[in-house]
C-alpha cells in the first residue's frame, strides 16, 4: 500500500457561520482520509458529522504542491 497526500476542501457549519477549510493529510486512501478530518475538526471544534460538509478530495501530485 502507497501513501499519499489528499487535500480536503469544504466547509463547516456554525451556528452563525459558514467557515471554509483546506486540509492537506496523508493516507493510504481517499476514505481513510476524510475519515481522519471528520475526527479531527469534530473534535477540534466540538462539531457533529452532518455539520461538516466536504467538497472535494483531490490527490496532491507533486511535493511542491503541498502547502
């Protein structure tokens, strides 16, 4: 198995706004890795799964790309 680095982009629901993120993590699978971020910011930020909405997961190609 091959790790690689996803970045996850989307947006999280407070109750008095709307705050976007970009996350850059590695994993052996796009699955592993959203599953990692809905564990991350629900805990982070105290957020329940249907609060954080994920947009898009995209393969990071080249080191240079990661942020």
């Amino acid at each position: 198995m091959e790790v690689k680095t996803y970045r996850i982009t989307g947006y999280m629901i407070f109750p008095w706004e709307k705050v976007k993120f970009s996350i850059e993590r590695k994993g052996t699978s796009p699955e592993d890795v959203v599953e990692l971020v809905f564990s991350e910011l629900g805990s982070r930020h105290k957020l329940k799964r249907d609060r954080i909405r994920i947009c898009s997961v995209e393969e990071v190609e080249k080191k240079e790309e990661v942020e």
